[in-house]
C-alpha cells in the first residue's frame, strides 16, 4: 500500500483477492506482454524502490546505505481492477514468469463487489465443483451376452428424435386416415445449447456452425445447435445450412423480425424452434447483453439501438399465464412454417417442472421440452442467481421421466436436458447417465466453449468477464480487435474432434451394457450410485 | 444360454420328441428347468377346440380354493387330464401336489360373447387366479386358453419328463414349443420360466434382454391389463409380438421392424419408407438390443424365428413339408428330423423372419427389405 493511500472499508491487499499474481522478478524480461495482454488491467509496469544495508565484518568500516530502483509488476488492488486469474499472462509471457495463484481463503473482495450498490454480475457458471452426474456409475455390464458388443466393430445407431411423438396407435391411424401427422427430427443426441449471436464473438459462432456443418455433410452426424436468443445472421437463415440450427425465441424477443421476414426465402426449415422460458443459470431472470457488447452488427441483427444493455423480460409479457403462452407460442410458431417444424419449450428445471410438462402433455404441437439444470452457465447474470437459484437437473429429468411414464406418454414428449453436462470433464458418461435417467438427449453450451475455443473458465472463479465483452480467447467478445485471436477454422476442427470422441465414449459406455441399436432412454437398471439418498431420489441403484 | 426347440407337424406328436431333441442339445447346460407350449392339440383334446384350457400347478389348498372360484364363476369342467407322479420327485423338483391340465364349458353368461370379449375375460381370469395364487402361494396358472397347454417345471428336463410321463397320448400335440433352461438366479419362479403366453401368442428365447426396463416401462403403460408382472426380461418379447399383431393390427411380418428395426439409411431405400419410419419412431421403446434368438407361436398355429439385429445367436429350421423344427442347435434338430434334406435348413439371419404357417408346407422367409403386406 502507498503512504498516501486511505484506508477505506474497502481497501483491500493482494492477500484478500481471490487471485494473487505471482511474478518472478529473476525470469521477467520486461517485455510487457503481459500487461499489454490482461482483459482488466489488473496488473500494470510498477516502480519498486528498495534500500539495501551493507555492512563490512571489519568494524573499522561503517555499514553502508543503498537505494535501488528496479522495475516488476505491480499487482493493483481496487476491486474495480481486480485480477480475474484468467492466466493470460502467464500463456503470453515468454519466460513463464508471472502467474495467477488462487487464494488460499475465501477472499475479502466478494464482500466489496458492490460498490454503488450494484451486486456482482459477471458470465460463467455456479463455481461449485460437484457433480452428481459424475457420482453415477454404469454398473450392468452385460456378462451374459457372449459375444459380448463391440464399441469398435458392432454397428450402433446413436440418434435420438426432437418432436412430437404419436402413440403407435395413433400413428397408424393417422397414417390411415391421412392425418397430420407431427415432424420429428432424427437427431444426435448431444446438441449444442443456445449460446446468442451477440453472447458469442462472431468468430465463434462462425466456427460452430462450420464445425456443425462439416459434422453433418461429411461425417453423417446430424449434430444440431441451438442458436440461443439473439437471432441468426440472415445469411445463415436463407443457407441451406439452416436445416442443422434450431432457433430460438425468448421473452426479448429479439432477432426475430429478421427470422420472420426472412421464411419466404428458406431454402430449408429449421431444425426447429426452441421456446426459451428459462435457463438454468439463472432461473426466473431474462436473457442480458450489457451494452459493452451491442455493437453495430448486433444492433442490426437484434433491431435495437447500439451500444444499450438488452435485458429480456423474465417472462413473455404479451402473455398473462405460463399455459397460455406456452399453448399459444407453441401455436403460433407450428404455423409459422406450415406445421412442419417441431416447437420444443425450454424451461429451467424447478419444482415445478411436472406441471409445465403436463400441460405439453396435452398440448399435441408441444415437440418436447428441453430442461437447463442448476449447472447451466451464461453470458451475463447476477451472481446471486447463477450460484443461488436452480434445481438440479438429474431429479429433474428422472421426475419428469418417470411421470411421463405413468401416463404412458414416455416416448411421446422426448426430454432433453442441459446443466452440467460434462462440467469436470466427463461429457460422455454425464449425458450417458441423463439419458438412462430419462432424457433423450442432452445440451452443452460451456463444454463446447472450453474444449473447441479454450475458454479459461473454471468452477473455481476463474475468468468468468464474459458478460462485459473482454473476453481474452475473443469467444464472448464483440471487439475485432479481441476476437480476432480466435480463428473460426480451429474452433470448427475442435468441434469435429469434440464430438468424434464423445461418440467413441458413448459407443464404450453402451457396449458393455449391450446396448447399440437404440438409444437407452431410461435404461435406469444400469445406473448405480455410492449415495443411499440420491439413489432412492432416482430409483436407482445404491452401490458401494 | 437357454436351449430352445419347437416343432410343428401335420401329424400329432409326442412332446418327448422335443425332450430328447433338448437332451441332445445339453452339453454345457445346467438343465435347471423346462417349459412346454403345446397347441393344436390331439388326442381327448382334439374335439373340443374351443374349450379353454387352463394350466398350472396347485397345492390341495390351492386347488380347493380354485375350484370354489370356478364353480361360483360357471365354468364346468369338460375334461380333466389328471397327471399322477410318483412319491419322489427327481433332484431339485419340488414336490407338487398337484399338476392341473382341465378344459372347461365356458358359463352360460359368456355365450353371445363375440371372441375379442371372451379372449378379453379369460386373460383377465388368469391374471386373477395369478394374483389369488401370489397372495397365498398356492397355486401358479400358466395358460388358460382354448387349444394350449402349458407345463412348467424346475429340474433336469428329460428327468422332469418322464417323472410327468409327458410322452403320454393325451398331451401328443402338432404344434410344441420347449426350452430347456440355463438357470441365472437361485431361486426360480416358474413365471420366469419360458415359453410365456398371452391370449394366443407365445414366444420363447435365449439370451438377455438387455433393453428390458424401457420395454416393459412402455408395455406396462399401455393400460393393457395382460403387459403386467414380469419375472423374466424375456417375457416381454411374447408381449411386444401381442401388442404388434393385436393392438396394432400388423402381421407377423412387422414384428421384427419394430424389435430390430432397419437402420435410418436402410429405411430410406425402403418400399415402404414412410411407414417404417413411423413404425420405428412411435415404437422406438419396444426395440430390443440383442443378443436373442426368438422362437415363437401365433393363434393360427403358425412357428416362427428370429434373431436380434446383430444375429449373435444360433438358430436353424428345417425338415420336410408337413413337419419342421426349430432349434437353438443344429444337433437338436439333427435329432428331431435326421432324415430330411439338410441342403434345405435355413438359418434366419439378422434380417429374416422365418415362418412356417398352419399348412406346414413350407419355410417361409421375409426379409426386412422386403415389401410389406398391405395394411388392414
Ligand atoms: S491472470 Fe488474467 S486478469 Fe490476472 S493479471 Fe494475469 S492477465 Fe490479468
Ligand atoms: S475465456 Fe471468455 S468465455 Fe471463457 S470465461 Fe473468460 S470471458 Fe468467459
């Protein structure tokens, strides 16, 4: 601290923030890199001026007085510039000299987070490192089935369907009668959940789709993504390239006076439309995009002004109950293109999801519903409601299976589910564990993030700045001269890569339990947990 | 694996034909207990078709019990085959008081009944008699319907045979289902046990089901009171045969689309694309995932094969028209019919159902690829 410093309640040392920087004055060429390159200022060139005592073992001589200057880095303290131990530094520094380092106590500074009375806000997800998805193991290997299926040699059918179901029953009357009978998609069972053209950089949201693209056209993995709420480039929208994306719709609205001007000249429909109620991360709070990121570009394709924060409302204003909107938008959107693209709900998982889901149970347009578990990350929100607000989504998902079963209606209204789908890793077993809990597929948004574009985010804190378009991998960043750093190209190859292998894991999950030619949806007899309370909350097995 | 043998023929047979068939097939078998399906049946049975038949095991309180139950119901014994054994059963048999084989008078109020009616009710019966038996463990009821008879068993099968004597003249049949059992669980409960039925339609298999929860999760909430109780994981595929030929009103040619459904590509390249298509997505529960051979046996006393998507498992037909057998093993059938052209034998492969009808003339093949038969 400088002498001339105040100390104020919130004047905070370098011990009480959460990241510390560690520099290392032997290795540091001064090259200023990592200064130039910090999102946040957080460090800066610092003075240093330090008095050395020399004294001689010859009493004779009188002990001598030096003052040197020498030049570091200098750590700032003032919340406002806080370190968010993004670790930029430490990629661009030639000589491994500086790093961030984790606190190792609950840090000082979340008490002063709120200076003008504003809480926190930032991007990321819920900082808690659990999963109870990683607590479920696959515990019926089939020993019986001699010869046993093979993940590399035996044909396997991984697809799931997005829409709307009929009875076998009613399927073949209508298929009699020449009814109407629902679209459904034949799909991948891991989607790319809803991340905004506006959310995201350009240039990641030109790498998905490429890597979507080549996923579906050369691989024949009809992989779909969603496109979040913020509209779709128009391009993309007249592209026959359409037909991967499913588009979504939220409270704000946005984006979709382009989407609706631009149907008489599809070429292709969507894969079909996400009605988005609620997200995981923040339950029960709109949709933002602060101001920092509404460039021109945005504005134009969103039809708002420039450089304005766009909150969505938490709910659909022009409707005055969660049934009518639901029917009525389901309605609505099914017309909009000739019945001939599934209209699926998204809702953050809550106690009251059973009550949602009966009411598409009766609803013959409602395709689906897609629940965003607790774990769900985001672009902007309060931390109140990222760490705070949610319910899990393995309950979630095993209730509103096991009710749908009840009423026989299982197959009818297929279940996808996202939150914390691979949030230590394990992309592969979560959505392996989802799916035999009930889901028919599942939703990742920041798994995909982190492993096609290197996001730094991690559930201890770290990063986490996506919300104020500083992005340091230029992923949730509308600065060309930020997200310039993130080439398109390399994003779509690590999206082929990403699914490739999470197709090899799912194979040698499914194998040993000899499953291959259909999904196992609901296959709960081969799940087990170590937790007695979890195991009988999903009926499954207790192990240990 | 369990062995599996059936044999339809124009001539009556002995079920012991099917027994000694099984014994040959016993190498590497534990032989933990048998199932029989007979239909189509000769002897005191032979004139009187549509009397049901109701199968089972009793103990004397049991058999009291049941027939207070059936007289208060007006049903009237037509015949009685009374199975006398001797004191000691063979090793692991338990000792049974009674193995009951009875065709029956339906009661005056079912005259006027149109068949669905009836064939509704008599499930409906045996699943009572199931439940009265289950509360008091007195009796176990394996079949209660016109022209079939079941016999169920733990134990070594020919042992179980011959201490049955089921090679008498009254149980000689045209058409008969057998599985000889491998035992996967200590404790058996005979409902476990395979041949399974349920209003004219029966199957056995080997294997494991391993995609048993979803299917009987589905079949359970059909609201069909029969898709209910399940002790073996293959049970269901005697039900997923019902559902497909009652429920849907689709012929045998389609059970296997949706058991083992083509693939998406296959499909497209399909005469009939766009039913299969939604064939596959509304009965996307019912697929199975192998590895099984299934053997079954619909009302009109046609036999059938066949195997899982991915063919994992033996199974072959042959003879000569008017008699063919079906078996898990070559050797079994070797030995039911050792004087047949066996440049004839057919082993179904992954896409094949092969059929032998009622006329018994010959091995009928549809593949998947085939055209359907049109819809009803
Ligand atoms: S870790 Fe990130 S925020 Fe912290 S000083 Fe380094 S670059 Fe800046
Ligand atoms: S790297 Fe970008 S996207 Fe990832 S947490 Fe940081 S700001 Fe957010």
């Amino acid at each position: 601290m400088y002498p001339k410093r105040s100390l104020t309640p919130s004047t905070l040392s370098v011990k009480d923030l959460p990241w510390q920087i560690s520099w290392d004055q032997g290795k540091c060429t001064l090259c200023g890199r990592c200064t130039a390159v910090c999102p946040v200022q957080a460090i800066e060139l610092g003075v240093f001026r330090k008095r050395e005592v020399s004294t001689e073992i010859n009493l004779m001589s009188l002990p001598e007085n030096n003052i040197k200057i020498w030049y570091g880095i200098r750590q700032k303290t003032d919340p406002a510039y806080r370190c968010v131990g993004c670790a930029m530094c430490n990629l661009v520094c030639p000589n491994n000299a500086i790093t961030p380092i984790r606190s190792d106590e609950i840090d000082k500074l979340r008490f002063h987070t709120n200076a003008g009375g504003q809480p926190r806000r930032r991007g990321g997800r819920r900082n808690n490192t659990e999963s109870l998805l990683d607590q479920i193991k696959f515990i019926r290997i089939s020993m019986l089935t001699d010869p046993a299926l093979d993940a590399g040699r035996h044909e396997f059918e991984i697809r799931t369907m997005l829409g709307r179901i009929l009875s076998p029953e009613e399927n073949l009357l209508r298929i009699k009668e020449n009814g109407w009978i629902p679209p459904v998609r034949e799909i991948y069972p891991l989607i790319i959940g809803g991340m905004s053209f506006g959310a995201l950089s350009p240039n990641m949201w030109e790498g998905l789709q490429m890597g979507v693209a080549y996923l579906n056209e050369e691989l024949g993995m009809p992989v779909r993504i969603s496109t979040g709420e913020g509209g779709c480039p128009p391009r993309l929208l007249k592209s026959r390239f359409i037909k991967y994306v499913i588009l979504q719709i939220a409270s704000g609205y946005f984006g979709w006076d382009e989407i609706i001007r631009a149907i008489p000249e599809m070429k292709e429909d969507p894969c079909a439309i996400e009605i988005k109620y609620g997200q995981g991360a923040k339950p029960g709070d709109g949709g933002l995009l602060m101001w920092y990121k509404v460039n021109e570009l945005i504005a134009a394709i969103r039809g708002v002004p420039v450089g304005i924060n766009l909150p969505s409302p938490p709910t659909h204003q022009t409707k005055y109950s969660i049934e009518e909107a639901v029917a009525k938008m389901i309605q609505s959107m099914s017309m909009a293109w000739g019945f001939r693209v599934p209209v699926c709900p998204k809702i953050s998982a809550t106690s009251t999801t059973l009550a949602v889901l009966n009411n598409l149970a009766r609803n013959p347009y409602a395709a689906g519903l897609a629940i965003d578990g607790e774990d769900g990350g985001t672009g902007a929100a309060y931390n109140v409601s990222m760490d705070h607000m949610g319910h899990p989504i393995a309950s979630n998902i095993r209730d509103a299976y096991l009710n749908l079963t009840r009423i026989g209606k299982q197959n009818e209204i297929p279940l996808f589910a996202g939150g914390g789908i691979g949030k230590t890793g394990n992309l592969a077993a979560n959505a392996a564990a989802l799916i035999m809990l009930g889901a028919s597929g599942v939703q990742t948004g920041k798994y995909i993030m982190q492993a096609a574009a290197g996001c730094l985010g991690s559930e201890s804190d770290r990063c986490n700045i996506c919300n104020i378009g500083l992005c340091p991998k230029g992923i949730t960043s509308q600065d060309p001269r930020i997200y310039r750093r993130l080439d398109p190209e390399a994003v779509a190859q690590r999206i082929v890569d990403v699914f490739l292998s999470f197709d090899t894991e799912l194979k040698k999950i499914f194998a040993p339990l000899g499953r291959s030619t259909s999904l196992p949806i609901g296959m709960s007899d081969a799940l087990g947990i170590d937790d007695k309370s979890a195991a009988d909350r999903l009926h499954i097995k207790y192990v240990v | 694996m369990c062995r599996l043998f059936a044999i339809t023929s124009n001539e009556p047979l002995s079920p012991m034909i099917a027994m000694e068939s099984m014994e040959v097939m016993k190498e590497g078998h534990d032989g933990s207990g048998v199932g029989l399906m007979l239909r189509d049946l000769a002897g005191p049975f032979e004139d009187m078709k549509d009397a049901p038949i109701l199968s089972g095991i009793f103990t004397k309180n049991g058999i009291k019990r049941f027939d207070t139950f059936m007289v208060d119901l007006g049903f009237m014994t037509k015949y009685k085959l009374s199975i006398k054994v001797s004191k000691t059963p063979p090793p692991e048999t338990p000792k049974r008081d009674m193995y009951l084989i009875r065709a029956y008078e339906y009661p005056k109020e079912w005259e006027g009944l149109s068949k669905e009616d009836k064939a509704q009710k008599l499930l409906e019966l045996r699943l009572q008699l199931r439940k009265m038996g289950e509360e008091k463990d007195d009796m176990i009821v394996y079949s209660f319907w016109p022209d079939v008879i079941m016999i169920k068993e733990i134990g070594d099968p020919m042992q179980v045979a011959r201490f049955l004597d089921l090679g008498r003249k009254e149980l000689w049949a045209r058409v008969i289902l057998a599985q000889g059992r491998q035992n996967t669980n200590y404790s058996i409960n005979l409902y476990a046990c395979h041949p399974f039925f349920i209003q004219g339609y029966a199957s056995m298999t080997n294997g494991e089901n391993t995609a048993f929860i979803p299917i009987r999760d589905f079949l359970e909430s059909r609201g069909f009171p029969g898709y209910s109780g399940y002790q073996s994981d293959s049970e269901v595929f005697t039900h997923i045969l019902h559902y497909t030929t009652t429920q849907l009103g689709l012929g045998i040619e389609y059970y296997k689309h949706v058991i083992t459904p083509l693939k998406d590509e296959d499909i497209n390249d399909h005469h009939d694309a766009d039913f299969l298509k939604h064939l596959k997505h509304s009965c996307r529960p019912l697929i199975i995932d192998g590895p099984n051979c299934v053997i079954g046996s619909l009302p009109d006393n046609s036999v059938f094969m066949v195997q899982d998507r991915k063919k994992l498992r033996p199974g072959v037909i042959g003879g000569r028209p008017g008699l063919y057998a079906f078996s898990s093993e070559m050797c079994g059938l070797d030995a039911a019919i050792p004087d047949r052209d066996k440049s004839k034998d057919f082993q179904p492969m992954y896409l094949d159902t092969a059929i032998v009808g009622p006329d018994r003339k010959e091995v009928f093949v549809c593949t998947q690829k085939d055209p359907l038969p049109p819809l009803h």
